[in-house]
C-alpha cells in the first residue's frame, strides 16, 4: 500500500467563509506534493485538519490507508507555524528540550543539525541566527522523530533570496531520503523547483492536479493572418484543426498531435494562399497558473 495521504470530499466552513470546498487527493509515498495557491486559498486549512489542529466540516481523510490515529500523527514532521525556540538556548539545547517534549531520544540532534546545516552554529544562542537560520532549526525540530511524512506550510516565507535557495535544497535533500513531503506554497516557482506533483487550489476548490514535470509543456496554438477571404473556411477544412478563434486581427488555431505550423502552411500554400502572419505560441500551464494565482490577488 503505497498511499500516504488519501482526502476525499473534504469541506471546512468558517459561518458564510468555505475554506475548504469537497477536496479530494490522494498523495502517495515518495512524492514530494505542492498544494499551490495565492493567500486563503485553504492550504493552511487543509494542513491543518489533516494534522488534526482544525476540525472539518465534513469528508474524509486516511493516513497511510487508515483512519487517523496518534501512531500515525508521530511519523508526521510538521511546520504550520515557526515553533518557538528559545532564544538564549542554543540550538542544541533548543533540540533537547523539543526532543523532550515529543519523548524522543536526543541522540538524534547532531545528526539532524548536520542535516540542516546548523552543525557548526549548534552552541551558538537562537536568538544571533538569521531567518533562514532559525527556519532551518524549525525543519531540524520536525525532523527530530525521524517521520517518514513532512509538512511545510510556506517555508521560505519572509526569507531573503540565499535563504529560500538553502530552504528548497534543504526540502530537496529531505526528499532524497526517502520522505514523502507536503509542502504548502503561493509560488509557482516554489513548486516547480521542488515538487514531483502538485494541486492547484483556488477558493477552497481544487482546479488542477497533475505532475510538475507537465506544467512546462502546455498547448501549442498558432497564430495565422492572410489578405485572402478563402482563409477561414481552409483553416476550418484542415484536417488537423482542433479549435479556432478570431483575436485581434489574426486566427487563433490549435491542432491535433502530428501537425504543426509547418504542416498547415505547407497545406495553406497547396491551396494557393501565402500568410503574411504565422507565429507559434506556446500557452504553458505556467502561464495559465500564474494568471489564477495573480488573478486571486486582487
Ligand atoms: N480561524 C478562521 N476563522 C475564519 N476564517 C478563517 C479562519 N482561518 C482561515 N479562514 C479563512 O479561510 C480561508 C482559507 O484560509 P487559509 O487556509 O489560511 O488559506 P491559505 O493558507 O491558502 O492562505 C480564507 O478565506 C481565510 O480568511
Ligand atoms: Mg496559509
């Protein structure tokens, strides 16, 4: 059974507010699974009902193929928010006391601060580290109880551009070892550079899901202009025309796999008319993404 995280028709009112609208995703072991979507759009809800911090309204979700349980809570690392450290401690001492507190042992904590590049800083107080610093510690902390599950809810928030580069690594690195991670994030390029899979969420709603390695591809149309009124009904006539639009003085074609702009203007040519326009456009789901993410900004 290599399911992680199974959600099905999961809802979250706050009164009039739906945070969460009939969600359902199943992420499976060895993913690294970005929920992406601009600010209220629900991930942190759904992180959080997942971790058990908020009650749901209604639906269903099975960790590991099962109903939630606290065994299943201890192999899950998480961040929703900064945790607080103490800032006259160090980070080892910070560790112990974390490592206290979930009841794991403490032998961890130097292998889990060399793994977040705090080794060298581990005696030094929390409170001389930089954001990243101390964002990396928070990672550390989760990762104390060796989980197989991490979640991050918008972990390079507020980090400077070194900070967000060592944060992704990081993440990346965790991947490698073998750890499924849910990453929470309203950055396209955030998901791209770390996920293998992602869903796109809009209003609570899921729009998209699919892999990250697809986003790039995208459809190709093509965009044809000739001085010739035969034009329209030849394009409407090829027979690898899947759609067709008029859009600012030009057609606006799409086509079937195996035909390109080179293939429609050679039959374009066959019938007697020279374009005096025709250029490939690629419309990526990157485009359309960052069109539903700035769109929700408003
Ligand atoms: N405790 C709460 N009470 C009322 N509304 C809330 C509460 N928490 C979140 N919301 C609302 O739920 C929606 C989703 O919020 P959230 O899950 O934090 O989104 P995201 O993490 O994607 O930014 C937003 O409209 C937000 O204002
Ligand atoms: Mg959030």
């Amino acid at each position: 059974m290599d399911s992680v995280l199974s959600i099905k028709d999961l809802t979250k009112k706050y009164g009039r507010i739906t945070a969460v609208n009939n969600l359902s995703l199943e992420i499976k072991k060895g993913t690294v699974f970005g929920l992406l979507g601009p600010n209220g759009s629900g991930k942190t809800t759904t992180l959080g009902i997942i971790l058990d911090v908020i009650n749901r309204t209604s639906g269903e979700y099975q960790w590991f193929g099962e109903a939630p349980s606290k065994e299943h809570r201890k192999r899950i690392g998480a961040i929703l928010e900064t945790p607080i450290f103490y800032p006259y401690l160090s980070a080892t001492d910070n560790l112990k006391i974390v490592a206290e507190i979930k009841q794991v042992p403490t032998d961890n904590i130097d292998h889990v601060l060399r793994q977040v590049d705090l080794y060298e800083r581990k005696d030094d107080k929390f409170k001389t580290y930089s954001l990243g610093m101390k964002q990396r510690l928070s990672i550390g902390s989760a990762l104390l109880c060796n989980p197989t599950v991490m979640i991050l809810d918008e972990p390079t928030n507020g980090l400077d551009p070194q900070g967000i580069a060592e944060i992704r690594k990081l993440i990346i690195e965790i991947a490698k070892d073998g750890k499924t991670i849910i990453l929470a994030s309203h950055l396209l390029d955030e998901v791209q550079k770390v996920c293998s899979h992602f869903a796109v969420l809009k209003k609570g709603k899921m729009i998209y899901t699919g892999l990250v390695e697809d986003v790039s591809k995208g459809e190709e149309t093509i965009e044809v202009f000739a001085e010739d009124e035969n034009l329209e009904q030849l394009l409407n006539d090829y027979e690898g025309i899947k759609n067709i639009n008029f859009d600012h003085n030009k057609w606006i074609v799409s086509l079937h796999d195996g035909h390109n702009s080179i293939t429609l203007n050679a039959y374009l040519i066959a019938n007697k008319i020279t374009v005096s326009h025709l250029v490939t456009q690629k419309k990526s789901l990157e485009k359309q993404f960052l069109e539903v993410l700035a769109a929700s900004d408003e």
